[in-house]
C-alpha cells in the first residue's frame, strides 16, 4: 500500500489538536510529550501499513493486561527499565559518579510505605508459609566506607510467586519491609525463599521473571539478588 497521510497539513494539525496545543493552560511538558508520542505512533501506523484488525488486537490486549494488573510487566518486558537504567548509568559516568553498586530494574513491583524497622525486620507475616531465608548485608559507599542510617527497602515474592498489593491472598505489605542499616551499615532480614512470579492464571499471555529479592539503598539504586534454590514459574 502506497497511501501516505502522516505528513500531510490535516494530519500534523490534528497531532497539534491530539496534544493541546490549541488549549490554554496544562503543563507545557505532557503537552510535548503527548505531542511526540501520538505523532511517532501515527507514523508507525502509516509506515507499517497497520490494519484496522490489528490496531483493535493491540488495544484489546491491553485492556485485558489492565483488567489483570499485569500492564506494567510490559515496562521490563520490552525493555524499557534496563533502557532507564543505562541512561541513569550515562547520567552518574558523566557526572563522574562511577563504582559501587550495579542497578538493575526495579520493575512494577514495587510498592511505597513498606513498615519500617531500624536494623532488623522480619518480611514475612504468621501465614506466610515457606523455608526461611535470612538476608545479611552492609552498604557501604565506594571507598568502603559504612553508611549508618542507609535505607534499604526489600520486597519479593512468596513461595507460590504472588506479590503482596498484586496478589489478593496476602496481607497487606507482606514480605515488604524498610530497614534502615545500624552504626556500621549493616541490615539483617528474616523472610521465607521466594519463587519466580509469573502469569497469573486466567491472565493474557505476557513476560515472567526469575525469583528474586530487590533491594534499594543509597542513591536509589535498585539491585536484585537471585536465591539458588528458588524456581521460576
């Protein structure tokens, strides 16, 4: 098909329209932001020659990952936390700030307002059943020096896989703590050995990911550490 309308003045000021830039008021930002998605989605659709059919498949499939809670899997599942993270990595190596910690994805996962503890907690409530696992650490900065007080928040999965907050079988904020580490940055944690999460059942097919148990510590940096035992789904 040859049919080419992206370009044309009626299609470049209903972008402009699509985007409020005839409206007074709202932040100028999302308006630039909305702006550039919906015209690079519009030339898509032109240059790829997308069907009716398959434009209402797409839009389908994400009302059925809303209807699930399972939308932000899509964010690590095409990649767009690691792409996060490498432009964070270029944000410190410009800035200089190099060593310590490698990040990886924190992924959708993750829920704020987790019960606090200074130097011990424990993640897992009186019904959670599971091996128990016990998680030591120290941060420290990048001379080697401790960080008393650094905040370090842990969350992961339980045995079957679910998330507290995601998973309705779960108390709230189970297997979610915030510890804040001793005079020597030192942070101990007692919970049970996850298992990898995956689709739910019932839900439309989309991406898993391995067993895992997130931490976030001094300069936000989010790490996942991977217990040898546990099995993904």
């Amino acid at each position: 098909m040859t049919v080419k309308i992206f370009d044309t003045p009626e299609v470049q000021e209903f972008v402009k329209t699509v985007a409020g830039f005839d409206q007074s008021g709202g932040n100028d930002r999302a308006k630039q932001i909305v702006h550039r998605l919906v015209g690079d989605l519009f030339k898509l659709i032109d240059d790829f020659d997308v069907t009716e059919e398959e434009y209402w498949a797409a839009v389908n499939l994400l009302n059925a990952l809303g209807s699930q809670t399972q939308f932000g899997l899509l964010s690590p599942g095409l990649g767009f936390d690691h792409f996060l993270d490498m432009r964070q990595d270029a944000i410190d190596a410009e800035a200089q700030r190099t060593g310590g910690t490698p990040r990886t994805i924190e992924g959708p996962l993750y829920v704020a307002g987790a019960p606090e503890a200074d130097g011990f907690a424990r993640l897992d409530d009186d019904t959670t059943e599971g091996e128990t696992m016990w998680l030591t650490g120290q941060v420290r900065d990048v001379d080697g020096t401790p960080i008393p007080g650094a905040k370090v928040e842990i969350w992961h999965a339980n045995s079957l896989g679910g998330y507290s907050f995601f998973d309705p079988s779960q108390s709230e904020y189970n297997l979610r703590r915030t510890i804040y580490a001793d005079s020597e940055g030192r942070y101990t944690a007692r919970s049970i050995i996850p298992s990898g999460y995956g689709v739910p059942a019932g839900a439309p097919p989309t991406w898993c990911s391995s067993p895992s148990v997130v931490t976030a510590s001094a300069r936000r940096i989010s790490t996942t550490l991977s217990p040898p035992r546990a099995t993904s789904t």
